[in-house]
C-alpha cells in the first residue's frame, strides 16, 4: 500500500487509480491495462431548434445595458423564453464551439 501511495503521488493521480490499474495488469497483462474502454455517447442537451434559437439570439442584439451576449446570459435567456428547464453557461459555450 505504501508503494502504490507512492506511485499515486508521483503520477498525481488517486491511489484507487494505482489500484485499479495494477488489478487490470493482473488480469489481462500491460496492453489492456492501459486501453481505455470507450465511453458511451452522452445525450445532447439541446435539439435541433433550440441550437438554432441558440445561434440566432448569440448573432443578435445583447439586451439593454449589455455590450455583448455571455454564455450566463444566453443560458438565463434560453430559460426565461421556455426553451430549456436549465442550462449552463458551460453548455451555451460548448454548443456555440461547434
């Protein structure tokens, strides 16, 4: 155990990661200890619409007061206008990326 906090330490990762990769290597030897199993497709938080909604209130006008659109407030305005329940600034910024 001492080991593997030193292991954990120095790679600076969890001791579990240290673990759980020693306990791979055990099982099925170097290669599948360090292949990462994919991971499954994470739903899209906004549809087809509201990407569009999205895009055109971004290449609008900012409201009164405002210079330019933030991510915060195009997620405060997708919510004020219906189209989400909730949404991040994060998600705004991630959508508008592509």
């Amino acid at each position: 155990m001492k080991q593997q906090c030193a292991i954990a330490h120095r790679v600076r990762v969890h001791v579990a990661t240290v673990q759980r990769t020693r306990e791979k290597f055990v099982i099925g030897g170097l290669d599948f200890a360090l292949k990462d199993e994919p991971h499954p497709p994470k739903p899209k938080k906004l549809d087809e619409k509201q990407e569009a909604f999205l895009i055109a209130t971004a290449c609008s006008n900012p409201p009164t007061g405002r210079v330019r659109w933030t991510m915060q407030l195009l997620a405060d305005h997708l919510v004020s206008v219906g189209m989400v329940d909730s949404i991040s600034g994060e998600t705004v910024r991630q959508t508008l990326k592509k």
